[in-house]
C-alpha cells in the first residue's frame, strides 16, 4: 500500500452505478492511489464491459485521451 500511494501513474476506476459490490473497495482505491479517477457507469451493475460495452469503451478511451 505504500508503494501504491506513490504511485504516480493516472488510474481509471469504472463503477457501474448498479453495482451490487460494497462501495468501501472503491473508495479505498480512491484513497490509496493519489491519481484516481473514478467514473460511474449509468445502468450498468458488476458487469460493466457486457452490460453497458458503449459506455465502458467511451470512458476508457476518454481517459486515455487525457
């Protein structure tokens, strides 16, 4: 964990909005990882890449452009 905190590399966490996983995971990514960005998927539960593909590859892509 101390490693992670220096990391210095952007993070991308996706998050479906419909998630059925406890929210206490991704805050402490959000936590740990002092470049972490995170971007709620709207509709989309656990299984973001099946459940909402568009959305997941435009988030990717958009992270990837900034």
């Amino acid at each position: 964990r101390d490693r992670l905190r220096a990391c210095p590399v952007p993070v991308l966490l996706l998050r479906g909005q419909c998630d059925n996983q406890r929210w206490g995971f991704t805050r402490e990514y959000l936590d740990l990882l002092p470049r972490a960005r995170l971007r709620i998927v709207p509709g989309a539960g656990h299984a973001i890449a099946r459940e909402a593909e568009e959305a997941y590859l435009a988030a990717i892509r958009g992270f990837l452009r900034e």
